[in-house]
C-alpha cells in the first residue's frame, strides 16, 4: 500500500485548515473501511485521480459524533457508526427506515468502524472503476469499459458517460427522508439537502457529489416525519453474506383516511449513478389508493429505464421491488 501522511486533527476548524492547506493531495480518514481497505490498498489511481499522500482522520472530533433528536428531527454526527444507528432507540423509534438500511450494509465488523459519512461518500464499486487495468473516464481516462464489457451490475437508468451504480445504502434512505447535509469548509457551512447533494457523470465525471476537496460532511439532518408516515426497506443483492445492492428501494409515505397516497417519496439504490428518486411511480400513487394501485405505478419505472446489454433483469427487479416495499410499508 502506498504510504501517506496521517493528520489527526481534534476540531471541525482544524480539519477544514488541514484539508484546505493539504488540497487535491489529502483526504478524510474515518472508519478507513474503503478509503483505506479499498482505494489506497488496491491503488485505485489514474490520470484524473491521484491516490492521497495525506488523510486527515476526524474520528477523534467529538462534535462529529453521536445522535440527537429533538422537536425538528435527528440530528447524526458524520463520525457516527453504522452499528450505533442500528443500535439507537431514537432512530429505531422515529426512522426506523434507516436503522433497517443500516442493518443491510456490509457485515458486524464493518458496521462497527464504518461511519455514516464514510457510508454517504464512498466512492463506486464499479469493478472497472477498482480494477487497475482500467483508466476509465471517472479515474481521468477517456472510456467507460462498462459500454462494451461487462454490465451486469451497472445503471438502468440515468447512466451516461458513465455507468456506476450509487454504492451507499444510507443514502437512499436518507433521500426518501428527505434529509439534508451541513458541510462545513474554510468559509464556513452550508446546509445541501440530498436531494441536490449527488450528482451524475454529466456535471462531473470524476465526483459523485458536491463536497468540494476541503469541504467536510459534520452531520445529518433528518426532518421528524409527518405522523403515520409509513416507511419500509427493502434490498436484493446476489448473496445471503454482505453485498453490495443490486436494487434496493426506500419508501416513505403518508396516505389519507381512507388509505389514497397523500404525500411521499420512493428512492431506489443500485440502479443509477445517484440513488435515484423513482419520480413516475410517485406521481402514479397520487390521489390513489396505495393498495390497489401499486402494481400499476411499479409498472411505470419501465418508462424511464435504459439497460445495457446484460442488466435488463434488474429493471424486473426494480418494478416488483417497488410494489413489495410499497405493501410492505402498508403493512
Ligand atoms: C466488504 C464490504 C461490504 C460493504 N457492503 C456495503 C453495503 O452493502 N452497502 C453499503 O452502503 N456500503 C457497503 N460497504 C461500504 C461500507 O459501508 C462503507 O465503506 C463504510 O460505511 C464507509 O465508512 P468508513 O467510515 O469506513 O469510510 P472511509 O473509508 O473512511 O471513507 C469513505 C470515503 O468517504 C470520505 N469521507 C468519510 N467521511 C467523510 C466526511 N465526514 N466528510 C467528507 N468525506 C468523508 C473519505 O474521504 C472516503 O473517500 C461495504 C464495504 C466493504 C468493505
């Protein structure tokens, strides 16, 4: 593994200061379970991505940890872990979706060191995005391998350019929460709600979302759910063992007395290169009874997909994922 530089700064100002001088050349350390454990050990490099001479660790900040509810909603440090969503009653009792996403991530031991902001900007697992014999187009290159190779796994729908999936679980959950970012950077903080917090290969390739090099995600805002939200998760990966989506969806909805959609959203994972707001099939529930209804409006996501050569099967998924969270949810 190349070696680097290991900063480990105490406050937000001083990580900011750190990643501000460090530049392009430094990145933030926290759980290190893909910074570490994927980039740097398996020399994710190219032209357009240098690997980190430095990390700057933050899980020796305090204010970035731990989890805090109050009237508006709950609030979660970026250094939080996975293991301590799952665990907390606040988040099992007021988003329970999030804590069952959580729970589907990776294995025990990983969810143990593995943070929230860590799982929100991983970087894709497109196997030629990792493998070393490709400068494909988000490492600087000049291609996307997935066009004419193996796409099993890559986008349905929204891919252009490039065709990664978006990796992180939290965030399609925390997209049908519609819950939102403080970044903080060296002139001061700004909160992204998730909803404009990724962005496609189209406004850049070489990124996923809007963090700029000495920008840092200290927390999440999730707003207290309307009551009788309904919410549910569902994933389908390829092994019963840790794996990554091959779709998952995230629902999160009101319905009115007499069980007709009234307001919410459906985010599904692993289908594009954002975790992607399934937009048609909300706007076929409206006025609708949810019940009823969901086999039609599941049906609508065939409108907007695109598969490559060898990943049509996941738009099946797709459809009948998203009637099944959609009932599940009903309960
Ligand atoms: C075997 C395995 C299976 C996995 N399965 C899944 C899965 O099923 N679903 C899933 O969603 N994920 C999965 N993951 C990913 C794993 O959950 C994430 O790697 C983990 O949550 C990342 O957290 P971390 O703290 O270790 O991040 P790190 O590796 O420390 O950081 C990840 C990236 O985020 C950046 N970063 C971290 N924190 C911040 C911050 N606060 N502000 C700005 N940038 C930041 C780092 O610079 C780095 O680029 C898996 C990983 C492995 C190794």
């Amino acid at each position: 593994m190349k070696g680097f530089d290991l900063h480990e700064p105490t406050t937000v100002p001083q990580a900011v200061g750190l990643l501000d001088q460090l530049g392009p050349g430094g990145k933030v350390l926290a759980g290190g379970s893909d910074i570490v454990g994927g980039i740097l050990k398996d020399w994710v490099t190219g032209k357009g991505m240098p690997l980190p001479s430095a990390l700057v660790d933050i899980t020796a900040i305090p204010d970035l940890k731990g989890i805090k509810p109050d009237s508006a909603g709950i609030t979660v440090g970026a250094a939080t872990t996975l293991s301590e969503l799952i665990e907390s009653a606040d988040v099992q009792k007021m988003v329970p979706l999030l804590s069952d996403a959580c729970k589907t991530i990776a294995s025990p031991l990983i969810r143990n060191f593995g943070t929230l902001g860590g799982n929100i900007n991983q970087r894709p697992r497109c196997w030629f995005f990792r493998g070393e014999d490709f400068n494909c187009y988000k490492k600087g290159g000049d291609f996307c391998y997935s066009v004419t190779g193996d796409n099993t796994y890559h986008a349905i729908i929204g891919g252009e350019l490039c065709y990664i999936v978006h990796p992180s679980d939290t965030s399609t959950a925390l997209l049908a929460l519609n819950a939102s970012a403080r970044v903080v950077g060296p002139s001061g903080e700004r909160m992204v709600a998730f909803d404009s917090y990724f962005h496609g290969p189209r406004e850049d390739v070489l990124t996923e979302n809007v963090l700029k090099p000495n920008e840092l995600l200290t927390e999440v805002l999730i707003p207290t759910p309307a009551a009788g939200t309904k919410m549910a998760w569902t994933k389908l990966k390829d092994r019963q063992v840790y794996d990554f989506a091959v779709v998952s969806v995230a629902v999160a909805f009101s319905v009115d007395g007499t069980g007709k959609w009234a307001d919410g959203r459906i985010v599904l994972g692993g289908v594009a290169p954002v975790p992607y707001r399934a937009a048609v099939v909300e706007t076929a529930l409206k006025g609708q009874d949810v019940k009823t209804a969901a086999k039609a409006a599941a049906a609508q996501i065939r409108t907007v997909a695109r598969p490559m050569s060898l990943n049509a099967y996941k738009v099946d998924i797709a459809q009948n994922l998203i009637e099944r969270t959609l009932l599940q949810a009903l309960g």
